[in-house]
C-alpha cells in the first residue's frame, strides 16, 4: 500500500467517524438553536493536511529539490500524521534586499516577507512554503546580528526558509525542511526533551542533523 493511499484511509475513516459523531449530536439539537462562534470556527475532527510547496533559491536548481521528493513523502508520511501533497516551484532569484555583504548571507526574515506573498490556498488546499538555499542564510539571535542559522520559520504561519550551507550531508536537508514545517504548521517548539536524535531539537548553533533520525513520543504529530 503506497503511503498516499495509507494517508487517504486514514483521513477518509476519521471522516466517517466525525460525520457519525456530527449526526448524533445534531439529532438532539433544537431546531432553532444557533450555534457558536466557537462550534463554527473549530471542526468537531478533521484530518490535518497541506500542499507543501518547495521553493528553491538562488542556485538551488529545481531538478535538485525534486530529488527530495521521495524522501520528504516518506519521512512525513512516517512521522506526521495528515495528508501532505508536495510540488517543487520554479526557482527564484534571493531577494536582494536579503543579502548582508558583510557576511555574505541573506536574512532568513526577508525570505520569510517574499514567501508570505504566496496564495494561501494552492488547488483548495491550505499552502505551507518552503524555502530552500545553497547559499547562508541568517537571522539576529543569540545576541548577535545577522547570526548563521539553518533555517527559520513564522511559528505559526506557513511559510519557512532552510539553507544547506551548514550541513555536511546536503541531501538530509530535508530534516531541516521537516523541523521547520513542524514549527510553521503546528505552532511546534523546540524538543522538550533536548533529544539530540530528534528531529526538533534546537540545534543551539550546532549542527546535530546526520544524528537525527525520529520524532520523540513528546514532538510526533
């Protein structure tokens, strides 16, 4: 069973379930009865899902973001329930307004303002966008301005930028992509647990990503 198939039983049989569920309590309810801003905003259940869209930067070629699709279906899929949908953007130019000369970086933050101009919805699909760069990126932090960092996200939000240029293994790149997609879409912290295995921990300026290979029981979807 392919794991899309998987997903869509699983979204499709907590469906059916909220539908039961909706009808039982509706039969009990007056016909008059109004209901609250709070059983109007906030769904009774549902089954969480997103088109992930992978927009690469710079010298990041499009045919180099594909090759992570595999992984990224796989390793989300895995550890994250929902239904996740991914396509891989045209490439786009660093914003220039990102660049800081002195350190040769771009400011994550910047990133983050172009990629929020992205439709909310993509196909009627709640959109989460995903920035990836060869080239540093940086943020202020740790008391220091315009710090090297591996990737930021608006948290909540839905978009997230991620660099490679400080890992050694480029194509587990897709870690970062994950950690930053958790704390966009789910609002997710840090590891609490400060697992150095888990894909959520706070890499605290050092990189920990080859040892990475879960989602502790504290930080799994």
């Amino acid at each position: 069973m392919t794991m899309k198939l998987k997903h869509f039983l699983v979204c499709a049989s907590m469906a059916l379930v909220c539908g039961l569920a909706a009808l039982t309590s509706c039969g009990s309810r007056n016909s008059d009865e109004k209901n609250t801003a709070e059983e109007d905003s906030v769904p009774m259940c549902s089954c969480p899902h997103a088109v992930i869209c992978i927009q690469p930067y710079g010298n990041y070629t499009k045919q180099e973001a594909s090759r992570l699709l595999p992984v990224l279906e796989e390793n989300f899929g895995k550890w994250m329930y929902g239904g996740w949908q991914f396509k891989v953007l045209e490439p786009k130019p660093l914003p220039e307004a990102a660049y800081v000369k002195e350190r040769d970086r771009y400011r994550a933050g910047t990133i983050l303002q172009e990629l929020s101009k992205n439709p909310k919805k993509v196909d009627g699909m709640d959109a989460v966008y995903i920035g990836i760069a060869h080239k540093d990126i940086c943020t202020d932090i740790h008391n220091t301005k315009n710090y090297g960092i591996m990737g930021l996200s608006y948290c909540p939000g839905n978009v997230c930028v991620v660099s490679d240029h400080r890992i050694k293994t480029k194509s587990m790149v897709w870690k970062l992509m994950l950690h930053e997609f958790c704390h966009a879409f789910y609002g997710a912290k840090h590891c609490p647990n400060d697992d150095p295995k888990c894909f959520m921990k706070d890499a605290k300026g050092k990189g920990n990503v080859e040892v990475q290979n879960w989602l502790c029981d504290s930080c799994k979807r």
